[in-house]
C-alpha cells in the first residue's frame, strides 16, 4: 500500500506517522506541503503546528497547494486520515463537518488517554469491536470539537462518529470540552477520518502500547 504522508511547515509528527505505516510495510512518502501531485492510496495529515497555528489551527495550511491534491483523492474515494492538526485540516476544508475550539480549560493537554470505540463499521477501526477502551496519547491545544444539532444528529445517524473520550472503565470523560466528549469522526462515505489523539504514538511497547498501531492497521489490511 502506498502511503503519502503530507509535511508543512511547522508539522512535527510526519517521522513517527512515517515510521508506524514503515512497521506496516507500507510504501511510505513524505510529500512537501507545495507538491500539487500525490500517486498514493492512503493520504495522510500529520500532527504538529502548521503554519504556527497563525489565525487559528490549519486556517493557512488548507490554502497549501498539496490541499488541492488531497480534496481531489478523497473526492475520488481514497483514503485519508487526518491526525490531531490533520484533523483540524480536515474540519477547515470541509472534507469533514464541524470545528475545533480552544480546550475548555484553555490549557494544552499531553498525556495518555483512553478512548471508547463507538462505531467500527469503518475500514479504520476494523480490528476493535464497539465498546473497546483504547489507550493512546493525546497533545492538543483546540481539540474542543463541535458542531451544531442537526449535524450532529446526522453524524450518529450514519455512524460517522467513531471515538470518544472515556476512563479505563469505558466510562465517558470530558477532557477538553468536545461536544459528547467526540475524539474522532469519520465522513457519511467512511473513506476520511480525522482524530484528535496521536495512534502514530502508541504503536511499541517501549512508547507505551501498541493500540494505535492496531488502528493503523485496519487501513491497510
């Protein structure tokens, strides 16, 4: 499978995502945010600070050219992802619905966290069953996300949303003010998905676990 992982200026996790589809034996490509021409079957939106963060998260990135290449792949069907800041590029293009706000408590977040699976009817989270506690890093400033009613509404009602903030038990936690505590959604057609926390983090026991390399997997099996 080929991967072509998208690099901006100011991103800082395009290494470790490369590194995580490498162990997966993927053919891997760091793509330069001007590139306007990506031949692969999985694009993904690295975390980090594109652009500084100027304005507000990714508010310039998605006017970098290689953005025009991405709406283009996923439009066709393929596959993207987009991690943390790729997420909120996602949100900012449209590609996905919502927006991300400052954290509630107006701090940056870095530790491990738990999340629940709410949908696996999803290439991504193939390989969990509903309900599964997943334990992975999370290290954000606006992952507050939210959007309105019906959007909402529509989200469950096509099983778009896909993770959500939780404790070990499974119990729902709040952790950064997101709308029924969202982590990850997916579009209607189930070919984008955008996730606040970091899968590329967790995938050796030395870092910690290995559940987010369990979610890279279900892309490319």
């Amino acid at each position: 499978m080929k991967v072509a992982i998208v690099n901006f200026p100011g991103t800082n996790c395009e290494r470790d995502t490369k590194y995580a589809f490498d162990k997966l034996g993927c053919q891997t490509q760091i793509i330069w945010h001007k590139d306007t021409t990506i031949n692969a079957d999985l694009i993904v939106l690295p975390g980090g600070f594109s652009y500084g963060d100027y304005l507000r998260t990714a508010a310039i990135s998605k006017f970098s050219p290689a953005m025009s290449a991405v709406v283009a792949h996923a439009k066709k069907g393929g596959l993207v992802l987009g991690i943390c800041n790729g997420f909120q590029m996602l949100l900012e293009t449209g590609l996905l619905e919502g927006a991300m706000r400052r954290n509630e408590n107006m701090s940056f977040i870095s530790k491990f966290h738990h999340l629940k699976v709410i949908s696996n009817n999803n290439k991504f989270l193939s390989n969990f069953a509903n309900n599964d506690v997943i334990n992975i890093p999370i290290a954000h400033g606006e992952g507050n996300y939210y959007t309105d009613e019906n959007t909402l509404k529509r989200l469950y009602d096509n099983e778009q949303v896909i993770l959500k903030y939780c404790d070990e038990n499974g119990n729902l936690l709040s952790v950064n003010g997101s709308i029924d505590d969202i982590a990850g959604i997916c579009n209607k057609e189930k070919n984008i998905f955008g996730l606040m926390p970091h899968p590329e983090r967790a995938i050796e026991e030395i870092l910690g676990g290995t559940d987010g390399m369990k979610m890279l997997k279900g892309l490319v099996c």
